[in-house]
C-alpha cells in the first residue's frame, strides 16, 4: 500500500529546486466507447458527510438533514446555487476526486438510482455511482458503513453493476471519524484506543469487502484532525487546534495504517496531513496564505448547540461569511469548496500516480 504524506506533489507546489514528480505513462480512459482506447476509472464512493452527494434522507429541516437547505450550495453555480444534498457551500471531496478522474462532478447518488427503479434503464451512470451517506457511521451509528456495502454488493449481484463496470473501477472509503466526537473528555488513552481498534477493523473490513466483489483499487481517508475543526477549535476562541481531539484521530490513523499498510492496490489519501499544513501550517509554508479564516467556519450557528442552516420561523439562527473562498471550514465540522479544492489538489499527483493517469486535469 501507498502511503501519502503531503507526497512529491505538495514537493513541487512548494517549489523545491529540480524536484520532478513522474507518473507511470498510461492510456487516458473515456466512458464506454469500444472505439477509443482511452477510457475512465468508475468512481464508487463510500463514507458519510464529507462524501455524501444527496443520500442523506430529506425529512425536513434538521441538522441532520441541513444540507438540503441554504445557505448549503449557495456557491454551486452548476446547480443554479441551490443545495444538492452536500455538506458544503459547493463541492465535496468525491466531487473533486471524480474530477481528477476526468469527470464533471460525483457519480449520482443511490438514492437517484433508487428512486427511479422500473422507470428507466437500471445501468448504473457511467461515471459511477456514490453511496456515501451522511447519516452513516462506521460501527456505532445506523446506518453503518456496512449498509453501503450491502447496497453495492446487491447491485452486483443484480447485474446492475456489471463485471466490465467493476474492472474499470476505483473506490474511496471516506470516513470523517465523527462518532469520535463523542467520546467523553475523560475517557481514557486505552478506552480511546480499543474505540479506534472497533471503527478501524470495520474499515478494513469494508476494504476486504471492496476487493473480493471486484474492485481493483481503494483508496481510503485518513481522519482529519478533529481538534482542528470549528466544532473544537472554537473553545479556544478559533486560535488553534485542540490537542486532545487531534490524538483521537491519531490513534484511529495509526490503528488504520496497522490494519491496512500492507495491503496491495490500497492507498491511504493522508487528508488528516493536508488538513493541518492547510489550517495550522509550520511557520514560513507556502500554505498559510492559502486561506485568511483557518478555524472560523463561514457559516457560524449563532447558538453554540444549533447549526448552520437553522432558523425560528423566518429568523436565520446563524451568521453567514460574504466570501467563503476565504475559510477552510465551511460549518463546524466540514471543509468550504474552497478547502476540499486546496486538499485534493495536494493529494491529485500521488493519486494520478497511484492510478496510473497521465492527463492532469485542472480545477
């Protein structure tokens, strides 16, 4: 398994002389045309709110279910500036992976697919397909992951994703290591640990799981720092991050990379590297001009226990940033567009690499 720490690509952005990042020469790949010997990886995506693109269900305005409401999607201008279902202002992480792909945006959701069974042609949507759930936790929430993995195994098993769909295919497991959120602040480092050892084995597992119905690489998060989000970082007034968050998702980024650092076509995207040279960079980096606002999110609940999105009546019960573009975070837990753009575009040349594509595409 690859391993990525900040990688050759963070080298070259970083501008350190006659440094040269090479990936292996490859057929570029197009969609499902027998003619062309260029064609694209499917994306299959798994995870919850990071990666979600409209599964979450949609009962009503809640916190749970914000994402379908404003000011989610205001900067999405592909979507006439409306919420998708995505937990950001615009893009998430597996939009700008699918664009590293080649594709547009995300494959559609499963919920899309779901809900127009018997309709119209059961295929699957050529770029892929994104179960990822935002109401989904790894062991100790239902859904877990492992519902998405049954839903994926079942559209196997159906034919609805085919054998030639799974050999052109790649997966990301993006998992944000929310449920960690709740462990007391006076548990114990064992208790912090055997928690870890629980939410990593389940991952591995989904990994096994991945492999064995046919999918050929998987690429799994890191866990971000927790201690760097607004939802932490703002007992110390936004100043910096909180250390005690930040060792719970190193203990479950060690329990993982134990499980997983030796398993072939695997790749751990170190997003937990890229969050912190993004958000608390060494002194001196090139990134800490990247964003004016690095702990304060853009859309700031007003109560300390309420969320972005939330009203009484017709009274907004949050403050809204003018430019989003300047904040990493967009709520209290969840990066802007513009922070899901700087980290995949550190993480696109390993990733490239990883995946034998040649063409660089730009967003």
């Amino acid at each position: 398994m690859k391993i990525l720490f900040a990688g050759c690509f963070l080298v070259l952005l970083l501008n350190v002389a006659h440094v040269e990042c090479r990936v292996a020469p490859v057929e570029s790949r197009r969609h499902d045309d027998d003619s062309s010997p260029d064609r694209l990886y499917k994306l299959f995506i798994f995870g919850d709110s990071i990666a979600d693109d409209g599964n979450v269900p949609n009962p009503g305005l809640n916190r749970g279910s914000r994402a379908w409401y404003y000011p989610y999607g205001m900067s999405d201008d592909d979507h006439d500036n409306s919420p998708t279902g995505r937990f950001s202002n615009n893009m998430v992480q597996s939009d700008f992976l699918a664009k590293i792909l080649g594709h547009d945006e995300s494959p559609p959701p499963y919920a899309a697919h779901k809900a127009r069974r018997g309709k119209k042609s059961n295929r699957i949507n050529s770029s892929g397909m994104n179960f990822a759930n935002a109401s989904s936790g790894a062991v100790y929430l239902v859904p877990t992951l492992g519902a998405q993995i049954d839903q994926f195994s079942s559209l196997v098993s159906d034919g609805v994703i085919t054998e030639r769909d799974l050999d052109e295919s790649v997966a990301l497991v993006a998992y944000s290591g929310r449920y960690y959120g709740r462990i007391s602040n006076s548990a114990s480092d064992d208790y912090i640990a055997r928690f870890a050892e629980d939410v990593t084995e389940e991952i591995a597992g989904i990994v096994k799981q991945l492999q064995e119905l046919g999918v050929p690489k998987v690429l799994v998060n890191s866990v971000p720092p927790l201690g760097c989000t607004p939802w932490m970082s703002r007992f110390t007034n936004y100043d910096h991050c909180d250390k005690r968050g930040n060792m719970i998702s190193d203990a479950h980024n060690t329990a993982l990379l134990d499980k997983l650092g030796k398993e072939k076509n695997v790749m751990l995207l170190d997003v937990n590297t890229m969050f912190t040279e993004l958000v608390s960079p060494k002194p001196g980096s090139t990134l800490s001009k990247q964003f004016k606002y690095m702990y304060q999110p853009c859309c700031e609940s007003i109560d300390a226990s309420g969320y972005c999105g939330q009203y009484d009546g017709n009274r907004p019960l949050f403050r809204l940033c003018r430019n989003p573009d300047e904040y990493f975070y967009w709520d209290y837990i969840h990066p802007t567009h513009a922070g899901w753009k700087a980290v995949m575009q550190l993480l696109q040349g390993p990733i490239m690499a990883f995946l034998g594509i040649s063409n660089l595409n730009h967003f």
